[in-house]
C-alpha cells in the first residue's frame, strides 16, 4: 500500500511540474508598442559636424531603449537642417504630411534668428506658433512636449567668446523659457553645458562651432527622465 501511494505522489508531483512548465511555455509574449518621436529643430537637432547616431534625438532615442520590451519600437521622426530660422521650420513642417498621432515632440530653435540678425520680434511671433504646432502633431497634448534651450556658440573657437553673442542667445532663451512656463510646458536648460566649449574643448564638434557627439550626451541625460515620464515608461 505504501508503495502505491509513493507512485501516486510521483505522479502527481510530475503531472503539477509539467504543468507549471507548460503555463511557462504558453504565458503571452509582451504586447508590441509603437513609439513616435518628432525632433524639430535646426542644426543643433540636425546635428551638425557628428554622425547621424551622435545627434541628441539619436541619443534620446537610445538611452530610452532600455526601459522599451524587446518587442517595442521607438521611431524618430526628424524635421531639422543647418541654417533654419522658425521661418524655416515652420515651412518645412507645412511641407510634410504629418499626422497627429506622434508620442513625444523635442523643439530647439532660435540660433539662427539670432545669427542672421532676424528681428527679435520674429521669434516672439513664431516661436509661439512652432510650439503650437509641435503640440497639434501630439495629439493636442502639450504634456508631450519638450522645449530645449539653445546652445551658446560664443564658448566655440568660432565664437571667441564674444559677449554679443551670449548676450543674444540669452534673450531667445529668456522668451522661450518664460513663455513655456507661463503655459505650463517643459523646458530643458541645455546652455550651460555649452559654455564650458572653451574650457573642455571635447564639448565642441571638429568644426569649432556645433556640439560634439560627448556635449549631446549630456544634453541627452537631462532629457532623458523628462521623456520617460511623458512615455509613460
């Protein structure tokens, strides 16, 4: 009699074993998730002077995988070129077929207004604009979008550390940061980490002016927990 019940209890310690393994095998795998990423911008979202995974959107995009299942995708989608004032860029985003559907929205535009000598009143009437439409293309939630300073140019071997230059750049930024909070969007302060060009020449690109692949990266860490959070990762 006790050697039928050990068989019994063999039996059924295998038949629950094989069980549990089966329910291991057959769990569903994770649900694959699409990720749609607009990075507007210029030559600072372009990513002039670095390789095409160097720029701050790649990074981005990068640094996010891993909080993404294997089963997850993260598309960027990239509206950025040397040169573009907001002029610029809202004409090349009207050219597009955009939809509305995107995740996450980056913006860092002004440089070249400032560059090209654009009157200031240009930026306080596009700028406005470009963030309207960055927030149309997510959907009309403005809590998707990530406004970034501009990076000071005059801490470059181009710039020479001119004060006019700094002097300028902090105006755009001084706009763009007070109207982002007055309407409750995020602004991501990236300045500072260019001015530090001339005393850590690795910031800066081989051209002595853009940002190099290290300068993105940091640009990149201070992004990063803002757009995990509006992810939802």
């Amino acid at each position: 009699m006790k050697s039928i019940f050990k068989i019994l209890m063999l039996f059924g310690l295998a038949f629950g074993l094989n069980s549990c393994s089966e329910d291991q095998q057959t769990s569903p795998p994770p649900t694959p998730r699409l990720f749609k990423y607009l990075a507007l911008g210029d030559s600072y979202t372009y990513g002039q002077s670095v390789c095409e995974d160097c720029r701050f959107p790649e990074q981005l995009k990068d640094s996010l995988g891993q909080y993404l299942t294997t089963a997850d995708n993260l598309e960027i989608k990239l509206i950025a070129q040397t040169g573009w004032t907001t002029t610029n860029l809202k004409t090349a985003i009207a050219a597009q077929n955009l939809t509305n559907d995107y995740n996450l929205v980056t913006l860092l535009i002004g440089v070249n207004n400032q560059y090209q000598g654009k009157p200031f009143n240009l930026y306080e009437q596009e700028f406005p604009e470009l963030v309207d439409i960055a927030i149309d293309k997510v959907g009309g939630n403005k809590d998707r979008l990530i406004v970034v300073s501009i990076p000071d140019y005059a801490y470059t071997p181009f710039g020479q550390g001119a004060v006019a230059i700094s002097e300028g750049v902090n105006q755009y930024n001084a706009f763009a940061k007070a109207y982002c909070e007055n309407n409750g969007i995020s602004f991501v302060y990236i300045t500072d980490i260019t001015r530090l060009g001339l005393l850590q020449p690795e910031l800066v690109a081989t051209d002595g002016l853009h940002p190099s692949t290290l300068a993105y990266a940091q640009f990149t860490e201070r992004i990063v927990p803002l757009a995990k959070e509006k992810l939802g990762l």
